[in-house]
C-alpha cells in the first residue's frame, strides 16, 4: 500500500487480546508474538527526469541516484547518520525537490520519484519498472530556481498560524505539478508547486459548520499546503480526515 504527501491499531490489538486468552506452554517460556518485523531501510527508487539526484541526510550525503536506478540505505551503513532521518533528494543545481522525516518505525520504506511527486510506501512498487517521466510540453525546462525548501516551510507554518493547536512538524515537502495535489481556478494545473504536509493538531472548520459557534471545531493530526514554487502564494490549504 503506498501513500500521498502521510498506523493502524487494529492488529496491534487482536495481537494482545489473542496474547492474553494463552496460557503459554509449560515452564514459564513466553508464547511467541508472531513474525519479527522486517528492519527499516529506505529504498529511492527514481522514475523522474530531475536528472542524477544526490540523497542526503542531514548534511551527510548517502548516495546518488538518477532514472531507473534504485538507492538502499540501511541504519548502520558506514557514514550513514543515526535515526531519525532527514532525507532530501537534490538536483545538480542544488535544488532540493523532496525532503521528509524517517524515524524508522514500521519497517521498510520506499519512494517513488516522479516529476509530479513523490510517493511513499511499506512496499515496493509492483510489475514491471515504469518507463522514466518526461518533462510536459507545457513545462520546458524542468524550473531551476524558485523558492527553497526552508523558505517553502516558512511559509507554510505561516500559513498555519491560525489554524493550529500547539507545535507542528514538518514532515514531506515536494516539489510537484498543481494537478497532483488540487484544483484551483485559472491556475494552469501543470504549475509546479511545493506541496508540504505537517503533523499536529489543526483546526478542521469544514467539519463543524453546522454547530454552536461555541463549540470547537475538532482538530485532525495532519495538514497540507500547496504554495506557488516561483513566488510562495497560497494556493491551497487542506485539512484532511483521519484515515480509516
């Protein structure tokens, strides 16, 4: 199962309810609580037409990988900075086109790279390797200048003033095409954009419109901001529902 832009309890609680009715075998010997959990590595798996990408994390540069190719790196690998990770995938110009956090929870983690973004997942992609992403007619060349990953977080956090309860976390941020992520009037969908999700506690008021003004609006534990990449103009802020 992949995921866009961001654990379920369920069978952490079958697990315990079924721990609890065994008795366990005789002389004291824990019951087994299943299959151990495969380690965590994150796997780079590029697809897009940025070029060779330099993976980093933190200020450690890990590797390199360019279309078609595919970077593993393990926690433990020579030179490779102890979790959690700030990863971030840079262009030869210096451009930052994705940066996300990894605490190594959940085991393996692949990503997808594409020019419009980049996907997460538990498992690698499946069936043949796709063909590389080229550039849209509509968008010659690939940008190589607009606003930065730091700036794009400033400004997104700004954004979120309002909205939040508490301290929030930045967790992805994409260089990716409108379209991808939403749909807004008289923009041309194919405008590149820095799509930014972040965890916390956000105010949802499309979910309490219909009560007492006096009553808060619930919050959701995660938000996405669509900022314009050349000029860092909202173009969109969404809090989404809690995934069931």
């Amino acid at each position: 199962m992949r995921r866009r832009h961001l654990v379920a309890g369920a069978a952490a609680l079958l697990m315990l309810s079924s721990i609890a009715g065994c008795s366990g075998p005789p002389g004291g010997t824990p019951a087994a609580s299943g299959p151990t959990p495969a380690p965590f590595a994150l796997s780079v798996d590029d697809r897009s037409s940025w070029g060779a990408l330099e993976v980093s994390i933190g200020d450690t540069v890990v590797g390199h990988v360019g279309c078609t190719e595919t970077l593993t790196v393990t926690p433990g690998d020579q030179g490779v900075p102890p979790l959690p990770w700030t990863v971030r995938l840079i262009t030869f110009s210096g451009q930052v086109v994705d940066q996300r956090t990894e605490d190594g929870a959940g085991g393996p983690r692949y990503l997808l790279v594409w020019d419009a973004l980049v996907e997460e997942g538990n498992q690698p992609a499946l069936g043949p390797a796709p063909a590389c992403a080229m550039p849209s007619a509509s968008i010659a060349p690939l940008p190589t200048a607009g606003l930065t990953s730091a700036a794009a977080n400033d400004a997104g956090t700004r954004l979120l003033a309002g909205r939040r309860a508490g301290a929030v976390t930045l967790q992805t941020a994409t260089i990716g095409r409108l379209a991808t992520y939403a749909t807004v009037a008289g923009v041309d969908p194919e405008t590149f954009v820095w799509a930014l999700t972040y965890s916390g506690a956000f105010a949802d008021p499309s979910a309490c419109v219909a009560s007492p003004p006096s009553t808060p609006c619930p919050s959701q534990a995660s938000a996405l901001v669509i900022l314009d990449f050349d000029t860092g103009a909202e173009l969109s802020v969404a809090i989404p529902a809690p995934q069931r």
